[in-house]
C-alpha cells in the first residue's frame, strides 16, 4: 500500500509526495505525514483545504469518513 498526497492551488499543481518519503518507510500507506509536510511547505493550514479527494489503483480504498478521521482527525 502507498499513499501519499498531491495539492493544487487555484488549478495548478504545487506540491506532491509519497507518504514513504516522508515516514522513511517502504510503501507506507496513508497520507498525514505527507499532507502535514506539504501544507507546512506551502504555509498552509488544515482549515485552507477547500476539497479533497481519493485515487486508488486496482485495490479497494477506505473513503469512510471514520477512516479519514483516523488518518487527519484536523479534516474531520
């Protein structure tokens, strides 16, 4: 499983990273660390976040709002 995270501003593309490079961990999944990394890159905070939404290739994904809680309880 990898995660990671991609922010657009205004419809350009900005910032994006696997969560493993941030974690240091192979294919580490989720997405906190990696969003965390990225808003504070771009002097952003949670509540600048106007959408969001999930990609996922060939396995099923956990869109539940509980699990999105678990991952960033700042965006629940």
């Amino acid at each position: 499983v990898d995660g990671g995270v991609a922010i657009w501003r205004d419809g350009d593309f900005v910032y994006g990273c696997a969560e493993e490079r941030i974690t240091r961990k192979k294919y580490s999944g989720g997405f906190r660390r990696s969003l965390r990394f990225g808003l504070d890159q771009l002097g952003l905070n949670y509540g600048d976040i106007d959408a969001y939404s999930f990609v996922s290739y060939g396995e099923p994904f956990n869109t539940r709002v509980e699990h999105i809680a678990r991952q960033a309880p700042e965006l629940a």
